[in-house]
C-alpha cells in the first residue's frame, strides 16, 4: 500500500492510501484508493492476530463522474483535514499513470465513513468466485472492527472473521455525487484547504478555497459554494507557477500567517493566501475571489470588506459593469491601432470565449469578425484594427462570456496628411523622426541592458545550483 495520511478522530485512527484492489484480481490488476479504521486501544489479540490489529478494517473511496458508466479516480495522491473540523476529508485522486491523465478533488463525511464500516462486510467464497456481501447470520458477535477495553478479550471467531475479512462491501462515496473539480492532462499530488465565513448585511456566506499542487510545480486555486438549493459550484480561480517543472512534495496552510507553504525538493515557498491588488487589475477576476472586493471609488481590488463590489458565485454577470473604465483613444486616419484588456491573457481565462463587439453611428452594435486585412485578434485576445477609417470611430467592448471585460472609445482624426509645401516643412518632419528614433534606439540599448543583466543572474543561479526558499509575492498581474 501507498499511505497518504491518518488522523486520529474519536476511539479511532483512520489511514488513507491506495493499493492492489483483490476484489477487482480476477479481471485484471487495478488500484483502488481506501479508508482504513484501528481502534485506538487495539493491542492485537491473544493468540490469533497477536502482532496485529484486530479492530482493522478497510473500505473504497469512490471519487468519480457520475453517469451511467462513471470514470473512476482510482489512486488517491493527497488527503487534507481543516484543523478543527473533525467531519469532512479532502482528497486529490488521479487515474492511472499508465493511461490517460487526470485529477480531480472530492470530499467526504466521517459520517459517510462511519456507515461503511458499519455495513456489511465483503467476502470471495473461493479464488475463481465473485465477491459477495456476507450474510448478516455469518456475523459473529461482538461484531468485528467495534472498539473494545481489551482487544485479547476477543473470541476467536471475531479474530478469525476480521482476519479474513478486513474489507467492507460499501464503497464509500464522495459528498454532492460529484467531484469540487476535475481536469485531464493534470497530476495532483498534494492539497489545502482554506474555509472563509462572512456575514455580509445578514447573510451568512461560505466559500471552501482549495489550493492543490501539481508534479509540475503549480498550484491550482479553486473556490467551492453552495447555491440557494443547496447544489455543489466550483471554478478555478488561479494558477501559480511556483516550483516550475519540480514535483510538488509538501503543502501546508497557516492562517496565523495568511499564508500556504510549497515544498519541492529543491526549494520551499511561501504563498500569500491574500494577493488582491498584486494579483488582479481588472474587476471581473477580483469579485471571483473570496478573499477580495472591488472598490469602485479607487479602480483597484482590495481584501473584501462589506461595501465592496464581490460575486464570487457568479450569480450577477453585470456585476463589474459600471466599474469598467472607458478608455478614449485618439487615432489618426489611417493608423492601425491595438485594443487589449490584459498584458497577458491569464491561463484560467485562456479557454474562454472572448467577443469584440463595436458601436457605431451607421450600423449600431455588431460582433467583430476577423479577417486579415481589418480585424485582427492577438495572442492575449486582443483587437488590432488595421487602417482606421471614420468608420472605425466609436465604443469597443470586450465581452467575456456574460461580462464586460474592457471598453474603449476610439476617436479618428479625419486630418489628412498634406504633402510638405516649403523646405523647412521637410527638415520639420525629418527631425521629429530623427527624434523618435534615438527614442526607440534609447528603449533598446535599455532592454538589452536588462537583458543581460538577468542572463548574468540565471547564469549564476544555475552555477551555484541554488535555490534559496522565496517568499512569492510576484507582481504581474497574470
């Protein structure tokens, strides 16, 4: 077995790992992820099982899609309990490594656990048969696996049947029958959990932030909610590159620190839980947040407090609009110009649909459609308009999907450019050229100065095969 984590609840210690799944041997070799339980007292018994537990028992861990056939995660990577609370476990579970990739995180009630364990239990009457629930009348008493004052007390026939019998028929389920999240093409190794309760004007809000990382080094901030009918909802809010391409080995929470701590094998890391205005510039990505406000009165995203703009359910897409400022940009006739909401487009936005849309005085509100010689859509999902025209003039909104994400309202010079008329026209012009040129090659000597100035510090990262442990507070709002 590969063990992950115990906790020690009540009369008993609960181990969770993954192995071999015996019931599953004769049609093919799987791993299934478990739930075990011991006895705090458990001593072992007095003849049969001397050296070993005889209160251990076992079960499934169902993490999986529902449906008609589900699609299992079968290997369990990570378990996390918040201090505290001794009613809810949170797990990261994986498929196979040999197969397709893919992660996901559920939860599940020591209720849910305990109720397994008091089923029934599951035997295979020989080694070609299918395993079966056992009868209740082949249940010996005391029954096996319940807490005693002296485990060598116990009967033989206990100590026989729970020898032979440590697994139990039920599967355990995950809560909202359904996964927080799931994603292909993704390995989780470890995760935390973060519980936020805010009363805001008398309403009591709760929001779960999950933050799993990955063998790749990342970590995936996630929120979970409950709507009005009491329905599970989960998006993914934030990607962090922090030990890049070094499996992620430790995390831990503090919240006396506000902070999670990330460990690879190389390096340890400090992640503040709490990155507002370091993280976010735009409204539509601070309201999602729980542990952050938008404030209209001064553009920029703060640590919530009542009065600020916040919607992290997503419940009022036009949350944002009227925070959104409109930026006036004067064009000349002529000029192709660049329209962009972000430096650079954030990962957990790259899968959605952005929508260009123009106002205009000939023909209203129209979608933007790309084509090479117009309208041209970047790498960031930006707009660059080639060749303006007083056609070109009017509002532009980025849309994405239900959400106003920037505005700009375009003004073009309809000035054409005469032809110099006298011979100081001409110096004029070439000198307000020659001017911007030592600029750019100004703004080049520059960058490359920079250039080289991190090629020497990477050269002598690398030299020194260091990494000291970081504190990451990274300003780019990506």
């Amino acid at each position: 077995p590969d063990f992950v984590g115990s906790f020690d609840i009540g009369p008993h210690v609960f181990f969770f790992f993954r192995e071999t799944a015996v019931e599953y041997i004769n049609c093919g070799k799987s791993v299934y992820s478990r739930v075990a339980r011991v006895c705090k007292r458990d001593t072992g018994g007095k003849n049969i099982l001397s050296q070993n537990w005889a209160t251990y028992l076992k079960a499934r861990l169902n993490c999986s899609i529902p449906g008609e056939f589900p699609f299992y995660f079968n290997e369990i990577q990570g378990i996390y309990k918040v201090p505290g609370d001794d009613t809810r476990f949170y797990g990261t579970f994986t498929t196979s490594t040999t197969g397709l990739m893919g992660s996901a995180i559920c939860e599940f009630d020591l209720e849910d656990i305990q109720r397994a364990f008091s089923g029934k239990f599951k035997e295979q009457a020989t080694s070609s048969s299918a395993w079966l629930p056992v009868l209740s009348n082949k249940v010996p008493e005391p029954r096996p696996g319940q807490c005693v004052n002296d485990t060598a007390t116990l009967p033989d026939t206990v100590l026989n049947f729970i020898r032979s019998h440590p697994l139990m028929d039920e599967a355990v389920s995950h809560r909202n029958e359904k996964p927080v999240f799931y994603k292909r093409d993704l390995l989780f190794t470890h995760l935390v959990v973060d519980i936020l309760k805010y009363d805001v004007f008398g309403d009591k809000l709760e929001y779960i932030v999950y933050y799993a990382g990955t063998n790749e080094g990342r970590v995936y901030k996630i929120v979970q909610w409950y709507n009005d009918e009491g329905e599970s909802r989960s998006i993914l809010l934030d990607i962090f590159d922090v030990t890049p391409n070094e499996p992620i080995r430790v995390m831990e929470i503090s919240k006396k620190h506000k902070s999670i701590y990330v460990a690879s094998d190389e390096r340890v890391r400090q992640i503040d839980l709490v990155m507002c205005n370091r993280r976010y510039d735009n409204c539509l990505r601070c309201v999602h947040d729980p542990y952050c406000g938008w404030d209209k009165d001064t553009n920029s995203c703060k640590p919530f407090a009542p009065g600020l703009l916040q919607d992290v359910s997503n419940s009022s897409a036009s949350v944002c609009d009227s925070s959104v400022v409109k930026k006036k940009l004067s064009v000349t006739w002529g000029q192709s110009v660049h329209l962009g909401c972000f430096v650079k487009m954030p990962q957990v936005l790259s899968s959605q649909t952005v929508t260009w849309y123009h106002y205009s005085k000939e023909k209203g509100r129209y979608q933007i459609v790309y084509r090479g010689d117009k309208y041209i859509e970047t790498c960031e999902r930006g707009l660059v308009i080639v060749s303006v025209t007083e056609a070109d003039s009017g509002r532009y909104d980025c849309w994405l999907g239900g959400s106003l994400l920037c505005a700009y309202n375009i003004t073009v010079d309809t000035h054409r450019c005469s032809p110099p008329g006298k011979s100081h026209d001409y110096h004029k012009i070439y000198s307000d050229w020659c001017h911007e040129f030592e600029k750019y090659k100004n703004a080049m000597k520059t960058w490359e100065k920079r250039q080289a100035q991190c090629a020497r510090l990477n050269e002598t990262a690398t030299n020194q095969n260091s990494h000291p442990n970081e504190i990451y507070h990274r300003t780019p709002l990506v």
